[in-house]
C-alpha cells in the first residue's frame, strides 16, 4: 500500500538556515500522526510544505504516490487546520465552511446539504449564519474543523490547532478530535509541542528537533523506548544518569554503581541511563530490596505533593534522582533527611548516547 | 505538561483557568461608560474650541452670505435675502464647470488607487525593517513645498521642457501637455497618491495573511484568493484612501491654477474667481455651498456602496 504522506531526503532552507533538513517520513493512510517537537524544530515548516505553504529546497514529497512538492496549496488533497483557525472575518459560519466547495464549483444545493452536514457533525448547526466574531474560540475551532472536513481531503493537517483554548477545554477537544478522526477515517497530520497531547491521541508520533526528524514510532514506543537522549528528555519527566558501558547488560554510573541494562553499545562507551520516575520504587532502610533490582542508596532532600502523587527528590552518589510514587495505602510516605534505596527493574532502564 | 528538555523536572499540573472574566454588571459597565464619554469631551475640548472658531463659525457665515444680495459696486448686501444665488447654480456654464469637475476628481481618485494598491501591497508584505523605509520614501515629497512641487511639473511637461525634448530627439512631435486636463490629473494623482498609499498600506500590513493561505489551502487560485479575501478586507483602507483624495481633488484649486488652462476652469478656480475678480460673495458662497452637499453626498453614496461589513463579495 502506498504511504498517505511521503517525504522522501526533503530539506528546506531559508537562506542560509535550514528549517528541515533530509527528512524520511512515510505516513500511513488513515493514521492519527503526530509531529512533536521544541518550538523552532521545524515541525510546523514539515507541515506547511505538505500543504503547499512553502516548497521543499530538495526531496520528494508525494500524497497517496503522486508527486506534489512543487504544487501550490489549491491543487492538493489536503486541507489545514490553522493554529489561530483563519476563519474568514466578513463570510458567515457556514459561507466560511462553504467557501472550499464553491471554489470546487460544487453545486448550490449539493453545498448547502455537505455544510448542513459538516456543522452536523461539530454541533455548530445552530450558529451557521452567525459571524465568525460572534463565536467562542471552541466553537471557532469547530468551525475551521468543519471548514477543512468538509472538504473531505485525502489528509487533513492541523498545526496546533488547540493551542489557543484553556486547558479544560483543549482537554474535551482532545478526545472530541480523535474520536472524529476515527469517525471519519482521514489521515490526521497534527503538529503539536505538546508531549500530552501527541501521546493520547496518536497513533504514530514524529518527534523532530533542530530541523531533523529523531525518532517516529508508537506513543508507546516513543514513551519507553526512546532512542535518543532529546527524546527522553523531551517526553515526559525523566532522570538521565551519566554511565559508562561495562557489557551487553550492564553499565557502571558516574558514582561507581553497577547496575543492569540492556545496552547494545560497545564496552567503554559512554551513555545515558534514562529512568522514568513512575517506574522508580523507594524502599526504607529497613525493608527488604528484591535482588532482581537495581538499587541506589541516597537520602531524600525534597518531597512535593499533588495529591494524587508524591514527588521526592533522592541524593545519591550518583546524582539526584526524582522518584514518583502513588499516594495510596500501602505506598510508605518518607520524610525528608531520612535515608533510603531507589529501586527499579532493570526492564526499565533505558540506556541511550550521551 | 511542558515538556522541557532536559533532565526531569516536576511539571506543575497546570492551575486550572478561571472560565471567562468577572460577572457582567450592566449598571457598572454603564456608569464606567458615562465617565469615560465625559473624560472624552473634556480632551476634544481644545479641538472643540478651535474647529468652533475657524471651521463653524466662517461656515455659519459663507451660509448667511450665499442668501445675500450682491449691490451694484461688488459689496455683499444684508438684507433683502433671497435665492438668487443658488438659482444661478443651475446656468450651464456652473453645470459643465461641476461635471467636469467630479470627472477630474473621479478619474484621480481613480488613478491614484490603481497606482497606490499594488504599491501598499508590496511595503505591507516587505519586512518591517523596510516597510519602514519605504513609508519614508513616500512621505519624502511632504518635506518640499506643494507649490513649488506643482512648479516643477510645469516644466516637466511645458513644450520645451525634458519630456518635450525627449519626444523630439527619439523623432517624435513636440509634447504639448501643459494647460490640459491631463496635466491637471497628473498634477493632482502626484499630489494625492500619498494620501491613497497611507490608508492602503495600513488596512494591508493589518491583513491576517493565514487568511489568504486559508483560501489557498481551499482551492482558491491565487487572483480568487485576492478577490475574495485580500479586497474584501481591505475596502476599509479603499473607502478611506478614496475619500481622502476624491473630497480634496474636488476643491483642488492650486493644481489645476498652474497646470490647468482657461477652457480647463475647475469648481475651485470657479469659486476663487467669484470672490475676487468679479467681486460677487453671494454667488461665490452659494457655489461653495453647492460644492460641500455634493461632497457629503459622495462620501454618503461611498460609504454605503462600500460597507465594510462587504459580505462574500
């Protein structure tokens, strides 16, 4: 099966500065995909020149095998969700989500039933002759959402299209958005700087940083298994440890502590051990550590409460490592000062370069 | 939820935003409205006071005077009222003047913002860097004389002037412009083109580009994409761009005085004439008085034909 989106050595320079640089991406028909990255990583640049917003400098860029790098925006099956919705100030709601079948030069009546439709399906029907102005910013999301559907593109690419909308809301999108991903089966393409946001949603995330695209694979996958220390680092809370590599399954940390870790990298060489706080345990001094373990003995120097969770911070020889633990029964609370051993499997250890 | 890169910090699980602003309360929004209305009339005073003494008052006055009567050694008379004057609007020689007149003005504004919009287009989409220098160069003119400006356009154009000369070298007839309309509208498209460029530049550098890649990303080609987004949005600008060079075009008297000749006579030069050389103030008045209801009339038709709220035009 053809790729939806494929990019194929794509590169884009503004002068002399590369936005994108030989980037490989195949993105499958019908999946939710999602580019994450810093601001400035060129994950927005990516998604504008799959619009047709700006062209490559070099490579390939083909939708569903047909080679459109240089096509302008008008002449490709895809439509954009813009970050701040562009909703045409002086057209009404439904001229806005009409606007893409006039220029089509669909009929009159066949347009009116597609919009009735598209403001159907995001609960807008209500509002179709209001102005663009009169609505609330979910409800003008909505609309550029119904705007671009409508349409009914091959790809639909959304560049941060939640980003203006308070967190209770954008939460709501959230589950409302891929629900109408799965709904309508069009491939999604969302850019995002938000790790939250690209994990519960997607199904494959791309992360990019500084222009190049570091690692694409499942939340899951990105999540546990990152392959890069960027990645680690910029999904979710981590401790990354100095090591050294002594075997295939196991490396020496900064403060001289052996433990086990998969490595796959040549003894001797020097790396990061990325360890999730979640999957971390603490043990008191007096409790019995299960020998399977990797374990480090420090002292706890900071303990914050969010209710659900504790967070400490635990001093060790070989640097602070950040612990968190459920607040539940059974979960032994540990005071600040006191002594105590991190533990965690040595499955979830994630060693990658330095 | 930030994902910081680096090591891991504890990400505060972001405040939840208080849901729109404070309660409405009608009676305090009002009364906050009533003081801010009477702040406001206390600084246009000055304002206020000055449009009073030179613009109501000498109004209130060409008013009064375009009712009097005109006595026999040229002196207004003050009684005895009458519409003499404005009956007078009517001869055919006032008509033609008032026609050609709007013509000249139409054909200026006109000119000017085929000139000024492409031009307002390019510096809004320039970098602000150079936009700036760009609004500079068009101001540049402003900082020499408007005569003397309108002085240097007679030479340019006269029958020996460099235009003149550079016909005749390329074999061509002598360039005989000075004294006709054209060199009046193009006279006048050089002294107004700023006012046109101004008001365009900043409905334009206002634009929301992202609404043009809307249209794009919508099927739109690029001309569609103007037509129904770029114009629409920045008729604001056109009206005022237009307003601001048909009204003055309208009574433009210096102008038309240098570059225009007698058979080219302009409602301005008309209503000077009146006031001085043939000493009649009734009739002079009653013509400037004519000249402002056509003036409201246009800006009224104008403002209507193009409102701004355009729908998808």
């Amino acid at each position: 099966m053809t790729a939806a989106v494929a990019l194929q050595g794509v590169s884009k320079a503004f002068g002399e500065v590369y936005a994108v640089r030989d980037l490989d991406l195949a993105i499958r028909d019908g999946e939710f995909f999602s580019l994450l990255g810093p601001s400035g990583c060129g994950k927005t640049t990516t998604l504008r020149m799959i619009a047709g917003f700006e062209f490559p400098t070099q490579g390939s860029l083909q939708i569903h095998g047909v080679e459109l790098a240089l096509q302008p925006p008008n002449e490709r099956p895809v439509n954009t969700v813009f970050q701040s919705y562009a909703l045409f100030p002086h057209m009404t709601v439904e001229e806005n989500v009409g606007f893409g079948l006039r220029m089509k030069k669909v009929g009159g009546t066949e347009i009116a039933e597609r919009v009735k439709k598209a403001l159907d399906m995001v609960q807008l029907s209500h509002r179709a002759t209001a102005s663009p102005k009169q609505l609330s910013g979910g409800q003008q999301q909505r609309v550029a959402l119904a705007r671009a559907l409508v349409n009914e593109p091959e790809v639909l690419l959304l560049d941060e299209p939640l980003g203006a909308l308070d967190l209770k809301l954008r939460q709501a999108m959230q589950t409302e958005l891929k629900d109408l991903q799965t709904r309508v089966g069009i491939t999604f393409i969302y850019v995002t700087h938000d790790q939250g946001e690209a994990l519960t949603m997607s199904d494959r995330i791309g992360v990019m940083h500084e222009g190049r695209l570091l690692q694409v694979g499942t939340p899951q996958e990105i999540y546990e298994r990152p392959t890069s220390r960027f990645v680690a680092g910029f999904i979710g809370e981590i401790n990354l440890l100095f090591a050294t590599v002594v075997d295939h399954a196991s490396v020496r940390l900064a403060g001289g502590r052996l433990v086990a870790a998969a490595t796959g990298v040549a003894a001797g060489s020097e790396v990061t051990v990325a360890l999730r706080p979640e999957r971390l345990e603490l043990y008191g001094l007096g409790e019995v550590v299960p020998a399977t373990l990797n374990a480090v003995r420090g002292r706890v120097t900071r303990r914050v409460y969010f209710g659900d969770v504790f967070f400490y911070d635990v001093d060790t020889t070989d640097g602070v490592i950040e612990v968190k633990e459920e607040n539940r029964p059974g979960v032994d609370l540990h005071e600040i000062g006191e002594e105590a051993v991190v533990a965690w499997d040595p499955v979830a250890t994630t060693v990658v370069e330095r | 939820m930030s994902g910081d890169a680096g090591s891991g910090h504890v990400a505060a699980p972001g405040g939840a935003a208080a849901p729109g602003g404070a309660a409405a309360r009608p009676e305090l929004e009002e009364a906050a409205r009533r003081a801010d209305s009477r702040r406001g009339l206390l600084i246009a005073l000055p304002a206020w006071f000055y449009l009073t003494l030179f613009f109501v008052i000498p109004l209130g006055i060409v008013g009064v005077y375009s009712f009097a009567t005109r006595s026999s050694t040229g002196r207004t008379v003050l009684s005895d009222w009458n519409f003499d004057s404005y009956r007078r609007l009517w001869d055919s020689l006032v008509v033609e003047i008032a026609v050609r007149t709007l013509l000249l003005a139409l054909a200026t504004t006109l000119i000017c913002l085929v000139l000024a919009y492409p031009l307002a287009y390019f510096m809004a989409t320039r970098r602000p860097a150079v936009r700036n220098l760009l609004l500079i160069l068009v101001m540049i003119p402003f900082w020499s004389n408007f005569l003397v400006r309108t002085y240097a356009w007679k030479v340019l154009l006269g029958s020996d002037g460099p235009l003149s000369q550079l016909s005749q070298a390329l074999g061509g007839e002598p360039i005989r412009l000075l004294f006709t309309n054209t060199a009046v509208i193009i006279g006048l498209v050089y002294g107004f083109l700023p006012f046109m460029v101004l008001p365009l530049y900043t409905a334009l550098e206002r634009m929301d580009w992202s609404l043009v890649e809307a249209a794009r990303d919508l099927y739109a080609d690029g001309w569609t994409a103007f037509r129904k987004v770029t114009w629409p949005l920045s008729i604001p600008g056109v009206v005022a761009g237009s307003i601001l060079v048909f009204i003055p075009t309208l009574g433009a008297y210096v102008t038309p005085a240098i570059l225009g000749g007698a058979k080219t006579t302009l409602a301005g030069d008309y209503i000077v004439s009146q006031f001085l050389a043939a000493r009649n103030q009734p009739f002079g008045s009653a013509l400037s008085m004519g000249m402002m209801l056509i003036m409201l009339a246009a800006t009224i038709v104008y403002f209507r034909w193009f409102r701004p709220s355009g729908r998808d035009l």
